[in-house]
C-alpha cells in the first residue's frame, strides 16, 4: 500500500492511559485536551519531499482517516496536517 500526491500513510503510535494530578486514569479516547498525535510515517506520497518513511510526526488528529488493510488500522492524512516531525 502506497500514498500518493500529498497525502502520507502513518500509524499512530498507542500512548496507554494517562493518570491524572487527581488520580484518574484516562485512555487516549478521554484526553479531549491533546489536538496532536503522534505516528509513524509508513508511506509518503510522490510529492511529499520533507517526509520520509519511518519518521516520526505529531498530526492534527482532527483531520485523519482510518484506512484498514490486512487487519491492520492506518490513519491517511494531508502533508499540511502534520504539525512538528522528529
């Protein structure tokens, strides 16, 4: 599976629950106040040349689309949807 144009292929990356000052747990699913998600690059598009595969980036993740293949969950998002790359 290949992205292509601006769009890149990535897999986000499982954080766990999180434990609050007070002492609650929170999944993913509950942290309303994160915008941005981190994920591995798996696939760039052809005219995507700032991004490589295996880069790690932090996305808007209002803005992605899950893909299923092979029973496995990929997110596909826009070039300008990523925020900061490592």
């Amino acid at each position: 599976m290949k992205a292509v144009g601006n769009y890149l292929l990535i897999k986000k990356t499982e954080e766990g629950t999180k434990k609050t000052q007070g002492g609650l747990l929170l999944s993913e699913k509950d942290r309303s106040d994160i915008r941005y998600i981190k994920a591995e690059v798996v696939s760039v598009g052809d005219q995507v040349t700032a991004i490589k595969e295996n880069d790690f980036v932090f996305y808007d993740k209002h803005n992605a689309h899950k893909v299923e293949y092979k029973n496995k969950t990929y997110q596909v998002i826009k070039l300008q949807d990523i925020v900061v790359v490592l």
